[in-house]
C-alpha cells in the first residue's frame, strides 16, 4: 500500500492537487462518462456489407455468403473439402444446434483444444471500416475456439454488420450491460513482420479465417 | 535494465562500422515509412476522414487523463476492482520484480508466458524471475529471437528484433531448437509457432503490457499481430499486467479513436489483427481464461514529468513512428541509444527516467529535423522537449567546460556589434582562404571532428553585413 500512496501523493504534488480543484477532476470523469464524446470518424455510405467485404480482402480473409442459419454448416463442409482439411471441427456451444451431422461435419462443441484443426465461431458484430469481427466471451462463445486451430471460420451474419468500433461498443452496452471478460476485434489471420519486416501469415493464432454471411434477417 | 546510454558515441561509432548492422538496417528502414504513408493516405479516402483532425482528438484524448490523473487512476482501481481484479503499484523496476515473483509464488508458478512489455525491459524482470527459479518464455516473436540469444535487449519497441537478418534468425533456431537450419521466413515462424505452443499451454501465468487502461469499465486493451497477447492473457491460470500510470484513459470512445491512429503509425495497418478488451478474471460458468488478474501500475520517473514542461511525453502511445522516421535511428539502430527506449521518444525518456547526467549524448542524437514530432499521432513537440533537455543539461553545469567557454566568449562578442562584425569579416575571408576556391572544406582545423563525417559550406563572397550596406549604397539611402 506504501508505493501506492506515495505514487498518488507524488501524482497529485505535481498536479498541484487541492481540495477545490480535486472536485473539479471528478467532475470531469463524470462528464467523461455521461457524454462518451466519439471522435472524428469516415463516413462510410449506406452499403456497409459492401464495405466489410471489401475490407476482409485487405486482412487476408476470406468469404462466403449463404441465405441463412441452417445453411452454414453446408458451406463449411464445402470449404473444409476444398481446402483438403478434415471434416471435423470445434464450434461454439452458441452453434451446436445446426445441422453438422447432415452435411457430414463432426462438430463438437466445447472450449477448444491444441489438437483441434478447425475453429467454428461467430460474432458478436462485425465491423464495416476495417472488416474487423467484435467477439465477446460467455460459456457458449468461448475466446479459445478463435485462436487455438489453424482454420478459423465465422457465421457473420449481416444484420450484425456496424460501421465503427463506436458500434460495437453501443450495442454491448445495449444487449450485455457490463463487458464480458474478454472483447476480442479480430481482423484477419495471425500474422508476423517480426523478421526483417517481412509480413508472414500465420503467427500464433490461426493461419486462416474464413468468413460466412448469412443475409436472413 | 541497467542503462548504457552514457555510451552512446561509443556505441554509435561501433554500430556504423557494422556491416551486418548496416545492411539490416538498410533493408527495414524504409518498410514502416511507406507503410504509414499509404495508411495515412487510405484512411483519407472515405469522407470525413482527415488524419490530422484524428491527431489533434488523440492528444486531447491522453491530455485529458494525465490533467487530472490522480481522479483518473483511483477510478480506474474502482472499477477494476468491481471485476474482480487487484490492482497493485510498484515505484521502480525493483518492486515490479518483487511483486510479480510474490504472485507466481502464491500461486505456485513455475513458468511465465510473456507478451511484449516495456516495462518489464526497464526492470530487468526476466533476469528477476530466473533468479527466483521462474521460468520466463517470450513469445513475441521478435522477443522470443532475443531471448534466444542470451537475453540480447530490443532494438526497437514494436520490431524488438529490427537489426538482425533473417540469416542469423536461421542459425539462432537451428542451434537453440536442434532441428534442420531453415532458410525461408514463413518456415521459421512455424517452428517458432510449434515451440512456443506447448508453453502457453504448460504455463502457469501470463504476463502482458497493456496499451491501454480504460477508466470507464477497468479493462486493460492488448494490441498484437501474432496473437501471443490472446494466447498469454487466455490460455493460463494468472494474468498479470504490467503498464505505466499515465496509460490510462476515459472511454470505449476515446479507445475507438486511438486504435485509428496506432495501428497506421506503427505499422501502417488499418487495424492490427488482435485488439484485446479485457475486463475482470473469468466468470464461473466460462470455458476459458484466466482466474486471477493483477494489474501492476508503474511509477519509475513518470510522475516526476508531471505539471513540468516534459508533461508532454507522458502523452506517448509507444507506436514506434518517431524512430521509424528518425535519420539518426535509421543509422545507427536502436542499441546505440543504451537503454529500453529508442529514437527520439528514447532520447526524451531515457535522460528523465534514468537521470539527466547518465545519457548526455542522447538529446544531441537528434538533428532536429522535426520529422518525429510530424508523424507522432499524439502530437509531441520531441524537438522541443530534446531542446529543453540540453537547456537542462546547461543549467545543471553538464556542458564540457570548452563548450560553455566558446559560447560565453560568442555570447560576449555578440553583445558588441561593431567587434562582431570585424570577427564574421575576419572569419568569412579565413574560411574562403581555408576552401581553396571550392564551396566546400574538407577539414575544419578548429572542429576536426565535425568534418569527420560532413564537409563544411564555405561562404560564398562577403558577410550579409557588408552586403546589406552596400545595397543600401548603392540605392542612395
């Protein structure tokens, strides 16, 4: 407790602290807080799925788009096939009820785990501006199924698509309350430019992410 | 991390007669320039996007905080707290140390995943937590090189690997690993994948920097490409974070702002590939994630820069632009500069957090250009602040006593016009005598070493005295 008080005290010596201008400092976190001011942010037009498609490219993901929920699992067992990778996959317990057994996907549904290849997720919502994924943690969306498998694949469906980071934010305050312990932006597979400012995908997360929009409402 | 900085001409003189350096350094320097360049110039594509109105919202954003900051930190602590965090504060590098080896023990920590942190390089932990018979494991990539090669300190805050080659990457792997030398980078990163995979998944604590503290909800943000900051702040038992009191900000909001501006200052990406919020230990119905978090909040010269003119700094988001365009860092790397900070932000950081005396050299590293201050997001007069640091070090008596003697004898010629107009005469015909005819002097008799690695313009013709008066002649006034 010692080095915190010292580090206040020395923080409020230089701030020439007092009693008048601490309230006024409490004033300002509490305006801080009520206006939650944006800063200056790019319009992006009306066609925001336009843009995230646009956006993935950039990030390296790639996408796919079906009519709706039930159709996923289909599209997965299509790209798994295409890539060569086997049919099985951990998904979030949020998707376990789609019908992977009928388009021959073994899909199970649980936290993941080194030796799984394949990582099925989706989102929280997804960001236009940088075709960014806003995932938050909960027992059926668990934050390891995104980042342990090399193949990463995500139901994004498009009524979920913001413009900004800005929101995201407002519609976890909407729809959650408090934040959830972890609120990860995801953009695109891992990637390194640690040797000689070479950018090399596939770091520690996965190698690949995959991205499926479903356009039912 | 025990600052070498007073070395700095020392070192500077070994690093430009590297050739290894110098090719390394040649082959990255220009990367992350063009990078943020076209960044810059993408952003303002959409409508309403004008990256300088974003600069002038993230200085205001990191001057709002550090106004009152004491309110600021004592909030944050609150609603940290409210999730189940404990929030711990250390004065210097030495107490950092303490606390993190007194958490590993209570929870019976044998081995320490790390993400990249500054701070932990100021303090020198990972030597602390070895000592202790604490396994710590970098898993940055560029890290995890240095590591590997006896603990070697960082080059640069986001590329801590910048000076070496992918060559001596190749020959570090094959002899720490024992498996067949690689030759392409994509194969390395793999193996470097493979081997760290295994301890974020044996490891009992997970330690991270934090690029942000959030006052609004107590979380801490972690910005990373690899995805090692996920891996360490998901996968182990502990977290412990470990950042800088002036780190904190308001808002979601102001967090949305400045991840425009960080990600296109450093490495020219729109947005980096992880963006981490996180916010209390896992809750009891979670799959994952950590059950005990720590937050450790660092003083270590940073309050001390509080309400002076250096205030400034604290401002800093440690993306890495102000050496990335520094002529001074592009030649001669980022170990010449002797301590955890690089470039210009380096040579403002070093002297104030480790003694204005201990790194005379540093604010003189700098020619003053100004291209730092330009590219920094959060708007910081560093040629300023290096000014104000060699005024300091006149006011503190650290010049050498020749140059405090030339500059009281200019000084006492200046004051006296006609006698300063005799010695500009004396001196323009001396040094046209010393150019021989040609508009440049090779070697300057009374500053050899200036000359040592620039030639000196000679003048052309007469002093601007004389000229003016001749005009003025011949125009009849």
């Amino acid at each position: 407790m010692q080095a915190r008080e010292d580090i206040l005290f020395r923080v409020r010596a230089a701030l020439g602290r007092s009693d008048r201008n601490r309230h006024e400092g409490e004033t300002d976190v509490q305006a801080a807080f009520a206006a939650r001011a944006q800063g200056p942010r790019p319009q992006l037009g009306a066609d925001l799925a336009a843009r995230f498609r646009h956006e993935c490219g950039v990030q390296s993901s790639t996408l796919d788009e079906v009519a709706a929920l039930a159709d996923v699992p289909a599209a997965v067992a299509r790209y798994l096939a295409e890539r060569g990778l086997p049919p099985r996959a951990v998904v979030w317990p949020k998707y376990a009820g789609l019908p992977w057994a009928a388009a021959g996907v073994e899909a199970e549904a649980r936290a993941a785990r080194d030796e799984d290849l394949v990582g099925i997720t989706g989102c929280f919502c997804a960001i236009a501006e940088t075709g960014t994924l806003m995932t938050c943690s909960a027992p059926d969306t668990p934050p390891s199924t995104s980042l342990l498998p090399e193949t990463h694949i995500a139901v994004v469906p498009v009524s979920r698509i913001v413009a900004g980071m800005e929101d995201g934010w407002a519609l976890a305050r909407a729809e959650l309350g408090e934040l959830p312990r972890a609120v990860n932006f995801i953009s695109g597979p891992s990637r390194t430019g640690d040797i000689e400012q070479t950018i090399v995908i596939g770091a520690h997360g996965p190698y690949r992410v995959h991205l499926i929009l479903v356009r039912e409402g | 991390m025990r600052s070498q900085a007073m070395f700095f001409k020392a070192r500077v003189g070994d690093k430009l007669a590297d050739p290894v350096l110098q090719e390394n350094l040649g082959k990255a320097k220009s990367k992350f320039v063009d990078a943020r360049a076209r960044a810059v110039a993408e952003y303002e594509r959409d409508e309403g996007a004008d990256f300088e109105s974003l600069r002038e919202a993230g200085r205001a954003i990191r001057n709002r905080t550090l106004a009152n900051l004491d309110v600021w930190l004592e909030t944050f602590e609150q609603k940290a707290g409210e999730r189940g965090a404990q929030v711990k504060y250390a004065r210097d590098g030495e107490e950092i140390c303490r606390l993190v080896v007194e958490i590993a023990r209570r929870h019976g920590v044998t081995k320490v995943v790390k993400s990249k942190s500054m701070l932990s390089e100021e303090a020198g932990l990972n030597k602390a937590l070895a000592e202790a018979g604490i396994q710590p494991v970098e898993t940055d990539l560029g890290e995890y090189i240095l590591q590997i090669n006896d603990n070697e300190p960082p080059s640069h805050i986001i590329a801590p690997a910048f000076h070496k080659s992918k060559e001596e990457v190749a020959e570090l792997f094959t002899r720490t690993h024992g498996r067949p030398k690689k030759s392409g980078i994509e194969e390395m990163t793999r193996e470097a994948r493979e081997t760290l995979r295994s301890h974020f998944l044996s490891a009992g604590m997970g330690i991270s920097g934090g690029n942000f503290l959030i006052a609004e909800t107590g979380s801490v943000t972690l910005v990373t490409n690899e995805g090692n900051g996920r891996m360490v702040t998901t996968m182990p038992k502990v977290h412990v974070v470990i950042t800088g009191i002036e780190k904190v900000i308001p808002t979601l909001e102001d967090f949305a702002t400045l991840m425009r501006l960080l990600p296109r200052s450093a490495t020219g990406q729109h947005i980096s590939n992880y963006v981490s919020v996180l916010t209390g230990v896992k809750r009891p119905e979670d799959l994952d994630g950590p059950e005990h978090l720590y937050f450790i909040l660092v003083d270590n010269g940073r309050a001390s820069l509080l309400g002076t003119e250096f205030q400034e700094m604290l401002r800093c988001i440690r993306c890495g632009a102000c050496m990335n365009h520094c002529p001074v860092y592009q030649t001669v790397g980022g170990h010449a500069y002797g301590w955890v900070y690089p470039g210009p932000m380096g040579s403002v950081l070093t002297p104030l957090y480790t003694g204005i005396a201990n790194a005379l050299d540093l604010p003189h590293a700098a020619t003053l250009c100004g291209q730092c201050s330009v590219v920094c997001p959060v708007k910081i007069p560093l040629p300023e602040l290096l000014r104000g640091l060699r005024e300091k070090q006149v006011d503190m008596d650290l010049r050498p006593k020749s140059e405090r003697l030339a500059l009281r004898l200019w000084g006492w010629v200046a004051r006296r016009p006609s006698l300063y107009g005799l010695a500009a005469k004396l001196a323009v015909r001396y040094l046209n005598w010393l150019a021989e005819g040609r508009d440049r002097i090779p070697l300057l008799g009374i500053a050899p070493e200036w000359t040592k690695g620039r030639d000196f313009p000679a003048p052309q013709g007469r002093t601007f005295r004389e000229l003016y008066a001749e005009r003025r002649r011949r125009e009849g006034r």
